[in-house]
C-alpha cells in the first residue's frame, strides 16, 4: 500500500468515525482520542527492554504531535 493509499484510508475511516464523536463535548471527544492514542502508543514495543520501548514511544509521540500539528490548519479549514 502506497503512501497515498494510507492516507486515503486513514481519512475513510476518520470520516466513519467523525459521526459517533460529532456533538459530544470536547471532554469527551479529547478522552475518546487519548484513549485511542495510548493504545496506538502501547502497540510500539521492543521486548524485553523497557529503555529502548520507552525511547521508541516517546519517538513516535513526537512524531504523531508533529503530524497533528501539521494537520490542524487543514482540519480548521474544512470546518468553515
């Protein structure tokens, strides 16, 4: 799957998911996405070392952060 087709993806399932968090608080929105985000975080592992793990998902923290962030621009203006 090219990198295109990931991102086609991931928007098709944003868009099915977008309906079941439309019109709940922003509480409950924001604790949806934590819940969502700390088992995406917890799937990056290295056996058998905690240092390397933690190092690792501390890596791809920042790097979804710096997806989000890259993302909020676009995201507002499809709101409007």
């Amino acid at each position: 799957m090219t990198v295109s087709d990931r991102v086609r993806f991931a928007r098709v399932l944003s868009d099915q998911i977008k309906p079941i968090l439309a019109g709940q608080g922003s509480d409950i929105q924001g604790m949806v996405l934590a819940d969502l985000v700390s088992m995406h975080i917890a799937g990056h592992f290295v056996k058998n070392d905690a240092r390397q793990t933690q190092w690792l998902r501390d890596r791809m923290l920042v790097a979804l952060v710096t997806t989000i962030t890259q993302l909020v621009d676009a995201s507002y203006a499809r709101r409007s």
